[in-house]
C-alpha cells in the first residue's frame, strides 16, 4: 500500500510539473497606457519599454529556418502602447536587407510585420480555432508603400460577423487613421505605428475601448525576403510564441496585459 501511494504521488507530481511547464510556454507582455497620444516619428522616447517581445531566437523561427542566419539577419523587439483610441506599436528592427518587397509575390513572401489580435477579453484563452474578435493583420514593410491588410480567411464563416479579408490582393492600405514612421539605425530601423481601434469593428462587431487590467491573446511575426532577387525561393519568418498553427489556434499566441 505504501509503495502503491509513494507511486501515485510521483505520478501527481510529474503530471503537475508538466502542465506547469505547459502553462508557462504561453508568455506575456505589458501593452502600458499612454497619458498623451504617442507622435508617430519613430523616436521611442515617449515609450515605456519595460516590456519587450523579444523575436531574436532559432526556436521562434517556424518557416524556412535553413535560410535564416541569425539575429543580424532578420530579429525585432517590440513594444506595445494604447489608449482608449489607439493600439500603439514599436519595433526596434535588425535586418541586413531592410525593406524587401516584390509587388508580383504574395504579402506573406514580402517583408512584413503580422499582428495577432484579439479584442475580446472575455474570449477563452484556450479557443483552438479563431473567433469574432479575432484578427490577423498585415503590415507590409516596403518603405514605400506600407500596404495593410486584414486576413479573416481562417475565421469560421459563422464567426466573421461580415468582417472578411481585405486586401490580401495587396495595394491597398486598409486601415483608417493607420499612421507609421520610420528611422533607420546601423543594424536596420526603427518601426512606431498607430492603428485606430475602430478598424477592428463594423456594424456587428462593436469597437473595442481597453481597460486597465484588460488581457487578451496576442502575437506578432517578422518575416524577411532576401533582397534584391534573387532570395524569393526560403522567406524566413519568425514568431514571438507558438509555430504555424498560430495562423489556426489562438491558443498558442502569448497574452497582452493591460496596464
């Protein structure tokens, strides 16, 4: 009997342990208040950078891993600001061929950013398929033309409350009141944006106002086409958390806290 219980409080703890280990690969981030609205000029000494999404490792490459050579060739850190108007973003950028986009490639071959979002709280954590409040954003970094899009393809049809893709096509800036700068560095650029939050509403799905202490599911990947061509067969992209399946499962995103 007593080997019996010594065996079954080994086998609590080991299931203890491994869900602890589960439960702590979902990371989290503080997305801070601004008191004013932030001017978007590509100097982030108006921001509060205590809380760094770090995208700089070989775990969080989840495509094209063999044609990716290192932190200087494609890495970011990223901040996250807001007001009840605004989600505010920030990327400090290092990459050796800044700004790579080829009009003729799809927007994910392209240099790009692309935002991972939830605008509801009280959505469970654990969804394993996109909801409502769910959206997938685009921002194409070309220094030219800075080309957005919405990608609402896998959202159930039941789920999309007529809020579908947009400008998946590419040449269009789908976002309204949307604002970016950039200001190069030596190792690449720094990126500051503003994204209204009524682009993630219509008439059926109410504008999302943030409130301190306000969490939800959140991610963010960088990818990077070589460039000039040729560079357009392997396009590294990397994640904060998560693999492929983020582009399905919300659940594998990280959490954003409002602060």
């Amino acid at each position: 009997m007593k080997r019996l219980k010594t065996c079954f409080l080994l086998v609590l703890a080991l299931s203890l342990l491994i869900q602890g280990i589960i439960f702590a690969e979902i990371p989290e981030a503080t997305a801070y208040k601004a008191d004013t609205p932030i001017v978007i000029d590509g100097d982030l000494s108006e921001w509060t950078l205590t809380s760094p999404i770090v995208i700089d490792d070989i775990s969080q490459v989840i495509r094209d891993a063999n044609a990716w050579n290192g932190p200087m060739d494609s890495s970011c850190t990223v901040y996250v600001m807001w007001d009840e108007d605004n989600l505010y973003l920030a990327a400090n950028v290092n990459e050796d061929t800044p700004f790579g986009a080829i009009e003729m490639l799809p927007l994910d071959g392209q240099d790009n950013f692309k935002l991972y979002i939830s605008t509801d709280p009280s959505a469970d954590p654990e969804r394993t398929e996109y909801g409502v409040h769910d959206f997938l954003v685009f921002f194409v970094v070309d220094n030219q033309y800075w080309d957005t899009a919405f990608d609402r393809s896998m959202v159930p049809k039941e789920n999309r409350e007529r809020f579908i893709s947009k400008g998946m096509d590419g040449g269009e800036s789908v976002l309204a009141g949307h604002e970016r700068a950039v200001k190069l560095t030596a190792t690449g650029f720094i990126y500051e944006a503003v994204i209204p939050w009524v682009n993630f509403s219509n008439a059926n799905i109410p504008v999302y106002t943030p409130q301190t202490g306000d969490q939800i599911k959140f991610n963010f990947a960088i990818t990077d086409i070589s460039y000039p061509c040729p560079g357009t067969e392997f396009v590294p992209q990397l994640v904060w958390t998560g693999g492929l399946e983020i582009n399905t499962n919300p659940s594998l995103w990280g959490t954003l806290i409002f602060q």
